[in-house]
C-alpha cells in the first residue's frame, strides 16, 4: 500500500489487515515506532478533530508533526499554487496527511510529490480514515462485519464520510438503509456503484421505521458549510434528532455512531446510554490512524 | 454499395459512418474542422442497423488514434475507414478505450481537475459510454453530459 486516497481503492482483505493491526495496537501486541519520522498536516480547510487524532496517532508513536491548518497566513494566502505547496511540504516530510475542499486533490498530490499520502478529507467525494474508523468500530461492538443491517442518517449527499463508509461496508454485504430528507439523498452515482455490487439498499426519510430493525444506526450532522442555499439548510437543519426515548425496541446489540462532531441530531440525554458509541468510535480513532501511518511507512508488514 | 454512393466517393480522407443521426455536426465541433476542410456530409440517411444515421466524409485527413477516441464518446458504434487511392485501406468500428487522458472537463465543480490546469483522466466503465469515471472525483458521468474537446 502506497498511499490512503479513497476506500475504493482498497481490497477486503486490505481493510481487514487494517483494521487487525489496529486492534493489535489496541491492545498494545504492537508498539510501532517511528520516532525518525515526520508526518505534515496539510489542511487546506480547517479542521481541529480529524488533525487532534492525526497528530495524537503519530506522537503516540514518537514521530514529528508539522502542521499548516487552513490557508490564512499561509503562502497559499499570497497565491502559491496548490502543486507547489504540495511539493515544498514534502521536501520537509516522509509522510503527508492532506485535506481540502476540492475533490480529487490527494490524488493529485500522489501523482506530483513522491512521500506517501493519506487523505483526511476531499470536498464532498472520500474520508478513507474515517471510514476505516467507523468499520473498526462497527466489528469491535458487532464482532463481525459481514451481513449486518445498517442505517446510515442525514446528510448522504454531501457528506464524505458516508459516501466511503458505504463503498467500505460493500465488501461485507450489509443491508443499508439510506434515511435522508429528500434532498439530501445519495448521489445516484454511488447508488449505482452499490446495485452493481448487488448491496441491499432501502432508501426513506422515516428513521423511527429502521431503528428497531437494525445493528448500527451511523448518524450525521447536516453540515451547513456545504450548502449554497441558506433557506434549504434551514429547512433541513433538524429533520433527524435521535433521542433516549426511542430506543425501547431496539436490537440488545444496538450501536449508535457518529463521525463528530454532533450538534443537535443526537440530544445529550442518549450519551450515557449503553447504546451510545460515538466517544469510544473516535478514541478508535487514533489506533487505526496508527496503523494506516505504519503500514505506508513500511513499518508493520 | 449503394448506400456508398449517397455520399460522393473521396480519393484520400477518412469516412466515419454510422454516426448516430444529429450527432454529425457535434463530431465536426470535436474534431475542430475548418471551413477550409473538404467535407461531404449526409445526415438522417436510412441505416440497417438503427433506423437513421449520419455519415461524414473528410479529404485528405487521416484521423489520429487520439482523435477516434474523442469521437467515440458522442458517436459510439460509428465505423472509420481510411481511404487511400479511392480504396478503403482501413476500416474499424470506433470503440471506446479503457481511459481518456486530458480531452474530458470535469462537470464537478468542485473537481481538482478545474482548479489546476492540463490534468484530468476518466475511466470507461461501461462500453456503451454511460458510465465514465473521473479518476480524481470518482463520479461516475454518462458521456453525453461531459464537455469533450
Ligand atoms: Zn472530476
């Protein structure tokens, strides 16, 4: 594996040697170790979470971190172009950790500098960490991850780290029920990805109809900063908010997941419920962090 | 042959026929024809085998293997034939191959592929042209909605 740039671009087996040194790291069977190595953060958007656990995985494993997070000030603020901020990072760098606006941007980097490159984000297309986080964390509460029904809630049009959370769920045959304002749907494009893979999908706008049906219910904040349309987001804003009080006929194996961070689709009330998994599912986190970094600085075979 | 001939026949030049009917002009606009080049087109001619097609007949031009590609994408299922000396030296049906580098706009805005210049690269993931695929946004685009030249 070179570089971290899309979950379509990873196999089952893959994911799954992923997600075991994860676990290895978890339980501290593997200690990897780079402390000669610096890892850049180029955060062409600003961001605190993904970059926290970014930074938190590589230190945990005595490596550097140095970190431009959103462009104010930068060079790209007195116009440099996006290559040659790509190309003077990596001179400094072994391992780069990219996140931007626009799609496609960490593939394009892969192509022009010569260190490996891991995607934190692209636009609206991929979140590969994420998505390799979120299928840990679904295995650790489920143990296993073929054949589980799966509801994924709220914003599937815009929202990244849905869009490779299916593409990630298709090598294990879940059921998937998309729930969406109207508005909000999948893109067709990705639905048409996953028929041709032949993935049950049921679409609808009704979460009280799915959520005693299924294992994991993944909830997602409507993320106003990708609408155009004030007024749509208005109307959309709080559409889903999941509460304690539905939960009397939920499955006893019953996960709640969200990528954070939340505003009000999930009320507080549900936090210290058994159901709720979201604080552990990013903590989780950090160790996949640690194995994607390790495994593409050649560091756990 | 008979239908050969309601074209007039060319001495040296390429002939692309079976082009779906209307698409003739679009397939001028890609290959960027001059008003200087000698063309002969006939447009809405029965054909055996979709009802109606367009045919194009170009002088003294042997298209490229790069500008075939690009006329794969609005006229899938035409054929090309090369004429030398009033004989058809070459003759192939036009078919889409597994990528194309640098003739596709993106449509996503978003696209890196909009942002910085001279890259872009679509995968054909369906021969009929309804799926392509931007290597860098990863959208699947049916061909017809893709800004080609
Ligand atoms: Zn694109």
């Amino acid at each position: 594996m070179k570089n971290v740039i899309s979950i379509r671009d990873l196999s089952r087996e893959e994911i799954l040697h992923l997600l075991d040194q994860g676990e290895k790291i978890e339980k501290g069977e593997l200690k990897p170790d780079h402390s000669e190595t610096v890892m850049s953060i180029v955060f062409f958007e600003s961001s605190t979470r993904t970059r926290f656990s970014f930074e938190t995985a590589m230190k945990r494993m005595n490596g550097k971190v140095i970190t431009m997070s959103g462009t104010k000030g930068t060079s790209v603020d007195k116009g440099e172009s996006l290559g040659d901020t790509l190309k003077t990072v990596a001179n400094y760098s072994d391992i780069m950790v990219v996140r931007s606006g626009l799609e496609g941007t960490q593939r394009y980097a892969s192509e022009i500098i010569p260190i490996p490159v891991i995607n934190a984000g692209d636009g609206s297309n991929q979140h590969p960490t994420q998505c390799l986080l979120d299928l840990y964390s679904i295995r650790k509460t489920q143990g296993k991850l073929d054949n589980l029904s799966i509801a994924v809630v709220g914003d599937l049009r815009y929202g990244r780290a849905v869009h490779s959370l299916v593409y990630g769920l298709s090598h294990f045959s879940p059921k998937l029920h998309l729930i969406s304002p109207d508005f909000l749907k999948i893109p067709e494009y990705i639905k048409t990805d996953l028929e041709d893979k032949n993935i049950e999908i049921h679409e609808g706008s009704d979460l009280s109809e799915v959520i005693n049906k299924v294992d994991i219910m993944y909830v997602t904040r409507i993320q106003k900063e990708r609408f155009s349309d004030l007024d749509a987001y208005e109307r959309v804003k709080n559409c889903y908010v999941v509460s304690k009080s539905m939960f009397g006929d939920v499955k006893s194996n019953f996960k709640l997941l969200h990528p954070l961070p939340r505003v009000d689709e999930i009320s507080t009330d549900v936090d210290d419920t058994k159901y709720a998994y979201y604080f552990q599912q990013a903590k989780n986190g950090v160790y996949i962090r640690q194995a994607i970094i390790s495994e593409l600085l050649g560091g756990s075979k | 042959m008979k239908k050969e001939r309601k074209v007039d026949a060319i001495k040296n030049g390429t002939v692309i026929d079976h082009i779906p009917a209307g698409k003739a002009f679009k397939v001028i606009e890609i290959l960027k024809i001059k008003n200087t080049d000698m063309i002969s087109l006939g447009m809405n001619l029965p054909s055996s085998k979709h009802g109606s097609k367009d045919i194009l007949k170009v002088e003294n031009w042997e298209l490229s293997h790069n500008e075939v590609n690009k006329i794969t994408l609005v006229a899938p299922g035409a054929t090309l034939s090369i004429i030398r000396e009033f004989e058809i030296s070459e003759k192939y049906n036009v078919k889409l191959p597994p990528e194309v580098s640098g003739l596709i706009g993106c449509p996503n805005k978003k696209c890196i592929t909009n942002e910085v210049e001279s890259i872009s690269r679509f995968y054909v993931e369906s021969d009929d042209g309804k799926k392509m695929r931007c290597h860098y946004c990863e959208r699947l685009y049916p061909a017809e909605s893709l800004n080609i030249g």
